[in-house]
C-alpha cells in the first residue's frame, strides 16, 4: 500500500475520513494480512485477465502501492522487455517484497532499475535498494511523460481522495499510456456491516466508493473512455472467529471516526450470534466483496502549454 501525507486541500472531496497515520500503523507489520493474501492474488488474476487484452508493449511499468512485492513478479513476466518498479509507503511491506526479490534472485526482475532511471527518479525519494522505492501514491517521485504503465492493486481504498490520485497518475502518464487499478465498492463487507449495525452506531469498516464516481473521477483527471467493470467474490467461514480475522486482515478500520475502545463483551457476544444467524444451509457464513475493476489511457492533449488548440490533420485512408 501507498500512504500520502494529509490533504492540503480542505475542499478537496473525501471518499472517507481515512486516519493516514493510522493507515501506516496497519500496514507497518505484513504479517498481519496474511490472512487476506488470497484475496489479493485471486484479484491480481483477475486483473492480468483484464490486461492480456490490451495491446500495449510498455518500458516503463510503476507498481502503486506494491505491498509484498507478488504483482512484480507477473508484471515481469508479462513485460519482460520492460522495466518494472515497485512503489509502496510501508517499510514494512518494502522489507517484505526486497525479501521476495532475495529468495528469487537469478529472475529476470528489475535489476539495476533505477540507474537506468535517475532522469525520472526524484533522488531525496529514492531508496538504497535498486529494486523498490519507498514513496507515496499520491505524490510520485517522477516527472511528467515517465511511465507507460501504473498498476494498483487494493491500494486505492486507503486513500481519502482518490481524485487526487489519479490527477497525479495522469501527470506522471505518458500519452496512450495505460493506468490499471483494482478497488472495493459498497457492497463489500455487507455482511460485517449489517452484523456490527446491530451491535454498535460507530463505522466498524471504509465506505468504499461506487464503480461509477471512479470513473467520474478518472474523466474528471483527463483520462480517456475509462472501461470499469465489477466482480462479486463470496468468500464462506465456518467460524465468526475465522471471518473477523480475514476481514481485520484486509487492513483494519483506520477511519477518524471509528470506535476508539473494544466492543464490551455483551455487544461482542451480540455480534458472534448476529454473524452465525447469517449461516447458509452448509452451516457456512458469507463475506462478499464487490470487486471494482477499472483502466483508462492518458490521450493526447488538446492544448498547448500556453493554452493554445492542438489541431491534428491525418491522411485520409484508402
């Protein structure tokens, strides 16, 4: 994940009243998302589906908020003429992913990356290791027309203002290229929500933001035609127990206006009958995830810098 600093910008749109700080506290240690990791690879896979039918041969591939370091390896092989780099606001998770690229060393992965990049690469944001760089999402240690390719996957819903962020895709994009991300949308969780209403008024998981301000977001940043899609994963529990610690593992609740002490135990042992009276006839309890799939290209610009029409003329074809 990539964690910006707070919003300048007390105008600016929040999708959520995300506690940054506490966003990095959560992520500091990758241990404790173990659990969801076969989420985030099941999505991951879903999204390469997504991306073999797009005809694009980048050089320059950005992981936003790489995490452990896993999309590095399937971007290089799907890219293998490109160079790939990895971008993550956790130390903790940049530890996690370097260990990986050790463990894997002899793979045809982004080495000696960023001596061929230091024209692009801001050098006060730069980190030792050649392979991953520790920096922010929001605010990319690149300049203008740097990469053809930004890839995030479930990065997006830690971030309050994802406008913002994708203002600052586009600035770093070169033109025809490619931003492909993953995201959550409302219904995700529905069921842990509905469970904690019963229990307590405080918000016990993200508002996460509807498909279709996404991509009002995108056209709103100078994108081009964005294509977004959703997807409907049901995941089953046979214990509450087992279904509260995936759902911690996604990365907790680090909204400002979240519960600041433990539920009590007569609210918590509400809770548990409230998740086993959602049980199947398997005896199972359901968790859904409203996956949001979404690209959009950077198109030409139609203007100058000084403000002037760009008029394109092209032969007439035979």
């Amino acid at each position: 994940m990539s964690f910006p600093q707070s919003p300048s910008d007390d105008h600016a749109r929040l999708s959520a009243p995300i506690d940054l700080s506490l966003v990095r506290r959560l992520f500091a240690r990758p241990e404790r998302l173990a659990e969801s990791l076969f989420l985030r690879r099941e999505i991951a896979a879903r999204m390469h589906e997504r991306l073999a039918l797009i005809n694009l041969t980048p050089q320059h591939v950005l992981d936003a908020g790489c995490g452990e370091g896993a999309d590095l390896f399937t971007l290089q092989d799907r890219f293998s003429g490109a160079q790939i780099l990895g971008l993550d606001g956790s130390s903790g998770m940049l530890a996690a992913a370097q260990a990986q690229l050790r463990v894997s060393a002899g793979r045809p992965l982004v080495s000696k990356l960023l001596a061929r990049w230091l024209p692009i690469v801001n050098q006060a944001a730069r980190g030792a290791d050649a392979h991953l760089i520790a920096g922010d999402f929001a605010a990319l240690p690149f300049g203008p027309n740097a990469l053809d390719m930004i890839w995030s996957n479930l990065a997006l819903p830690w971030h309050p203002q994802p406008d913002r962020v994708f203002a600052e895709w586009r600035r770093v994009m070169r033109v025809n290229g490619l931003v492909m991300f993953s995201s959550f949308g409302p219904d995700t969780l529905k069921e842990l929500g509905a469970a904690f209403a019963e229990v307590d008024s405080a918000p016990h998981a993200l508002p996460f933001v509807d498909m279709h301000d996404l991509g009002d977001m995108l056209v709103n940043a100078g994108f081009s035609t964005p294509v977004m899609d959703t997807e409907r994963i049901t995941v089953t529990y046979a214990s509450p127990e087992k279904l509260l610690a995936e759902a911690r593992a996604l990365g907790g609740n680090p909204l400002q206006t979240r519960r600041r002490g433990l539920l009590g135990r007569a609210a918590h042992d509400r809770l548990i009958e409230h998740l086993l009276s959602q049980r199947g006839p398997d005896g199972r309890m359901p968790l859904t995830f409203e996956v949001v799939f979404g690209h959009a290209f950077r198109p030409p610009p139609k203007t100058t810098g000084s403000g002037e029409a760009i008029i394109r003329f092209e032969p007439r074809k035979r």
